[in-house]
C-alpha cells in the first residue's frame, strides 16, 4: 500500500458501496481495503484492518451507525465521516455523531447523475487528505475523550497570549468548518450569561443541519441560541448561525438598528455561507469593536474578513493545530500574522469571557 490511505466504507446499500468506493479510489492517494453491509460487519472491519479513515451509514440494519461509531471509537479509534441524509431528521442524529467523535459527514446523496458529483467528490478526497494528515489520529482521539469529560486544567503550548485587550467589543464574528459542530459545543455552552453583545457564526453546514445545530446549542447554553432570520433585528447576548446554503450579512439602517440579511449573493464564493462575507459586514457596522474568531476548518474563508478588521485596529483569536480537527483556517490568520491570541479549544471561552 506504500503511502496511500486505507479506507473502509460501511453502509446497507451495494449502490452506495460502489459509489462511494470508486469516488475514493479515483484518487491515487487512496485505497479502499474493505466494505461492509452493517454496523457489526463495519466494526469488525475496521478493528481487524486498522484503517486511515471510515465512511459509515447512519440508518443499517443489525447494528446501526451511531451504535457502531461507539464501539469504534471505544475499541479502535479511527477517523469516521458520517453518511447523513439532508433531512431534519439526518441532522440530529448526524449531529449526535459528531459528538460521538465522528470528524465531519459527507451527504448521502451521491450519485453520478447528480450533477454536483465533481463538486461533491473533489470535497470528500481534499477533506480525507486533510483529516488524515492533520495529526496522529490516537492523539486526536485521547484529546475528544478528554474534553467529553472534562475541559482540561493544564496550560497550553503555543498560546502567544493568555488574555486578549479589553476595548468594549460591540460583537463577535466566528468562522468555523470541519470540526465545528463539536468544537461549538464545547465553547458556546461556556460562554458566560453576562455577554451582552451579539455573536455572529458561519459554520460550513447544508440547509437543515444550521437549524438542528442552533437548537441544540440553545439547549446548553445560557445565552439564547438561534439560526438567523431575514430582516430581523440584532440583539444583544443573542448568538446568530447563519443558515446552510445562504450568506448571512449585517447592516445598519439609517435608525442606527443592526439589522440581519440572508441572502444567497453574493453566487460567486466558495462557501454559502461565507466567513469572509459574514465578517467584512460585521466590520462594516461595528469596526474595530469587532472581535475575530477563527477555528477548525479546510481552507481560508476568513482571511480577507480578518485582514480587514485588523487593519482597522481590531483584535483576532485563531484555534491552536494541537486542538483543530483540521489546522486549515486558523492556520491562514496565523501565518499571515493576524492571530493576536493562538489558543486552545479548551481555552477559547474562558479567553472570550475576560474579555467581554
């Protein structure tokens, strides 16, 4: 096998199995080693032939998805993605995978005469490549284990600061992907009640999964939690997830009221939403009272966001590698020199909080 990444792709459907498997070995980087019709199946697999990264099904008979990511994670820790339907009813229990250890998901509409497959495919190889490289996967795995216990008490390395400036932060505007629906929920919960400024989110999601993510996030969290509205007005202490598929925006009427848009202009950007996007208009109505927040994810939606707010004097924390599930984002601010503070997942709220 030389360098190339093992692969297991465990899921009912034969259709399924092949689709998923030829998309992966298009790719000379990647070898698919095994394939299983059922959770069981797929578990036995995976602990026998120990591979670089598991495609898993969620809805199987014998032995389900999230029953099987369990034991996996439990007794052979490994890099799954999760095979979700676009559905309400698929994004709660893709979300509860997520929290499981599972490191993203991948949608279950695969087919190659969807005409997005190109799109879809390029995604999933770039994401795997990016998830295996990122870091010894046990590692990864001892970390998730203990921050679902507990948030850690040592002090981080390659912190360049502990505290950012006090300055009377206006709002906050975070970008997140790959990784993100796990690494939100162990910073929103734990941002504190008396934070009255709003808080801006673009998570990389499809439609339906930004809503099932906001209210879940709602559920534990002190502050009031919710997928964005159109033409609604900003509130303090109220943290705002843009919807899948669309750009969420800020502006200020003439009143001096911030006000929310969604939209899906501007058409010409990599991600809907857009960090980038999401940012520069918050900076538009907040300036450098703006606080920047970038963490785990592929790629560098952020960057031109970030850059513009630092040349307006503002401040920006960038997500550590060491806690990233994929050192992609936060990697772009730092290297460019933007990261005034370079922390921890298990510092970020704790940072948040003296802060504002």
């Amino acid at each position: 096998m030389g360098n190339k990444i093992s692969a297991v792709v465990i899921d009912d459907s034969a259709f399924m199995r092949k689709s998923i498997s030829i998309m992966l070995e298009s790719d000379p980087d990647i070898k698919v080693i095994g394939q299983a019709k059922d959770g069981e199946e797929g578990y036995n697999l995976v602990k026998s032939l120990r591979p670089d990264i598991v495609t898993l099904d969620i809805e199987m008979p014998k032995m389900d998805g999230l029953t099987a990511l369990k034991k996996i994670m439990k007794d052979c820790p490994t890099s799954v993605l999760m095979v979700s339907s676009l559905t309400t009813e698929g994004a709660e229990v893709t979300l509860k995978a997520l929290e499981y250890g599972a490191v993203d998901f991948i949608p279950k509409e695969l087919s190659y005469i969807n005409v997005n497959i190109i799109k879809i495919k390029d995604e999933l190889i770039n994401k795997i490549k990016e998830i295996v490289k990122q870091r010894v996967l046990r590692d990864r795995l001892n970390r998730i284990q203990k921050l679902n216990s507990s948030f850690s008490t040592t002090p981080v390395k390659h912190e360049t600061s502990q505290s950012l400036p006090k300055m009377g932060y206006e709002s906050i505007a975070l970008g997140i992907s790959t990784g993100g629906p796990f690494s939100l929920q162990k910073v929103i919960p734990k941002l504190s009640k008396k934070i009255n400024i709003p808080i801006f989110i673009v998570q990389h999601m499809p439609p339906k999964f930004t809503k099932s993510l906001a209210e879940r996030l709602n559920g534990l969290s002190e502050l009031e939690v919710k997928e964005a509205e159109d033409g609604e007005k900003v509130r303090n202490g109220v943290v705002y997830i843009a919807p899948g598929g669309f750009h969420m925006t800020v502006t200020k009427k003439m009143s001096g009221i911030a006000t929310i848009q969604i939209s899906k202009e501007p058409s010409t950007t990599l991600h809907r939403p857009s960090v980038d996007v999401m940012i520069d208009s918050v900076v538009n109505v907040f300036g450098k009272y703006t606080l920047g927040i970038i963490m785990t994810g592929m790629g560098r939606d952020g960057l031109e966001g970030i850059q513009k707010l630092k040349e307006l004097g503002g401040y920006c924390l960038a997500q550590d590698e060491n806690s990233c599930v994929v050192y992609g984002m936060p990697k772009a601010i730092v290297d460019a020199g933007y990261a005034d503070v370079i922390a921890s997942l298990e510092s970020i709220p704790e940072i948040i909080n003296k802060a504002v």
